[in-house]
C-alpha cells in the first residue's frame, strides 16, 4: 500500500480519518468508545494535540485537530496502538484492528473548522443509525449544539469563534441542519485529497513543505507536483487567445494587449494550482519574483469593479478550458 503524504509543522490543523482492517468494527460496545476516548483525552495531554470535534462510528472515526508540535503521524501512531492493544484484550481478539494507515487532510486555517465540524457531526444522520444528532451521544455534537460542558480536552473555542450569533448553540444547531446542501461546496475546497483550503494555501504549502523530488511511494506528492501538462495547457489558453507563447518567452519587456493576455494565461496557470511560482517563471522566462508581482496584479485588476480588458481575457479562458 502507497504511503500517504504527511504535512506536518507547528499549528497545522487536520481532518483525520481511520477505519476499521477490511472494513470490520473499531467498537463493539459503549466500553470500547469510553476507552477511545480516555485514550484520546492522553493524546492530547501528552503530544499537546488540541481536539475541537469527533465522532466515533461503528467501522470508523472522525478528528478535527491541532498539533502544537509538528507530530502528527507520532501521536496518531500512539493512539492506534494503545487503542488496538486494549481493544484486543478487551475483546479477546488479536492482530491489526485499523485499515493501514490514517488518512489526514490539512486545512488553511481557524475559518474553515467551523465547515468540517458540521460535516463531522453529521456523520451519524448520514448513515441512518439516528433521525436526530441530539439522539447520538458519541460525538461532540451535543456540546456544540446544547448547553453541555465539554471535557476539559475538548477545545469548542475555535469553532464558535466562527458563529455570529448571541445564542451560539442555537446557530450552530441551525448550521449543522442546513449543512446538507453544503457538502459539495465543502469538497470543492479540497484539493488532492490532501489539503483543504485557498489555491493560494495550496502554493504556500507546495513551496515550503514539499519536496520537488518526486518519491514513487507518495502518489499524493507526484501529482500535486506533476506538471508535465503544463505547456499544453499553456498552448491551449495561446491558441485560443491568438497569441504567441515563444513571442512572450523572448520578448524583453511587453506592453498592452500583449501583456495582458501573457498575464491572464500565467495567473490562469498559477490558479490551478498545479506549479510552483518558480516553475511558472521557467515557463515564461521570467523571473519568480516577477510571477508574484504579475499574480498581484491580476488579483487586484479582478477585484475592481470596472470593466477592463484584462478581465474579459481571464473569464474568457476561465470559461473554456476546464482543469
């Protein structure tokens, strides 16, 4: 089994996900998910991991985390094994107990928790085992959404920091129930199965995280570095914007219509998400600084309200070709 790519440094925020060897039960009793949580309550003490959702489901589970210390891949290691170990004994059972390894999606920042916790709480509902979230009491719905008080490792803060609302329960009840028609917006935001949040999330993360060497036993890393397709890609948007690809290459210094639609074709590039700034000025010859100032400049000219030309070139590409 290809290993999955871990991201990992001081204040990330995850989405975790571990499920049962062969799609078996992680818990056969109310016993076995007190003990999960016990054992997560020492995980976090212990790694400095800060819990702000969960739910635990008959063949899986669900985190909403934070690592204080870039330790991801060690503290979910110590919990699989401790939980394994006295599950196993607990149940008179031997050998693996989860289904390889975790899975984990990055997350941008403090804005996007709110999102995941209502996907995370809804769990139960989707799958049928309630009719009301309320009835389920193996999450951390009921103290986001009533006035229960949440263990000490716990953290709700964070979360509802994200409500504006004076009754806060009360909304997030509302939230979690309109939720259903958000899912799909939710997932649009995940890229690579692997981090969820901005394109410009997604650069940062590429530039200062990743290696550019690609490692044949990290699927997830080869294609979030892949750029094999860019020049067509790049030839394509030239093609349809009439222009020449080798013009701009060469050229000292481009004015107007020229560098306009040399702009639009290089932030339609950099919006994909697909290449490094350093990698888009090997495309264009430029340098990786005069990416980010191009990149700028477009972002700005999107943002005013006045009609330009630089603005019809992009919607124009941004219709057409689809990545």
């Amino acid at each position: 089994m290809a290993r999955q790519l871990r991201i990992e440094f001081k204040g990330a925020y995850y989405h975790v996900l571990s499920r049962g060897n062969n799609q078996n039960n992680i818990f056969h009793s109310d016993e076995d998910r007190q003990d999960f949580l016990h054992i997560l309550a020492d995980m976090s003490e212990r790694f400095e991991i800060e819990i702000y959702a969960y739910v635990l489901m008959d063949s899986h589970y669900h985190l909403l985390l934070r690592t204080m210390r870039p330790n991801l891949s060690k503290s979910m290691q110590w919990l699989g094994t401790r939980y394994t170990r006295r599950f196993n004994l607990r149940n008179l059972q031997s050998g693996h107990l989860f289904q390889g390894r975790f899975k984990s999606i990055i997350i941008e920042n403090d804005a996007y928790l709110l999102r995941l916790s209502c996907y995370i709480h809804r769990n139960p509902l989707r799958a049928g085992i309630v009719d009301r979230l309320v009835n389920y009491k193996w999450s951390s719905y009921p103290f986001y959404a009533y006035k229960k008080k949440p263990p000490e490792w716990l953290k709700t803060g964070p979360v509802f920091s994200q409500v504006r609302a004076k009754d806060r329960q009360r909304a997030y009840r509302n939230k979690v129930q309109r939720y259903s028609d958000e899912k799909e917006s939710l997932w649009e935001d995940v890229k690579f199965s692997l981090i969820y949040g901005s394109r410009e999330f997604l650069e940062y993360i590429k530039e200062t995280h990743l290696s550019l060497n690609k490692n044949g036993e990290l699927p997830q890393l080869n294609q979030l570095l892949k750029d094999e397709d860019q020049q067509a890609l790049i030839e394509k948007a030239a093609r349809l914007l009439d222009c020449n690809i080798d013009f701009f290459r060469e050229s000292g210094r481009l004015l107007g219509n020229n560098r306009d639609k040399r702009d639009a074709i290089l932030y339609f590039l950099w919006k994909t998400g697909r290449c490094s700034n350093q990698k888009i000025g090997e495309l264009f010859n430029i340098t990786y600084s005069s990416v980010s100032r191009r990149v700028s400049h477009v972002k700005a000219q999107l943002k005013t309200s006045e009609d330009c030309r630089i603005k019809r070139i992009y919607k124009k590409l941004n219709e057409i070709i689809k990545v």
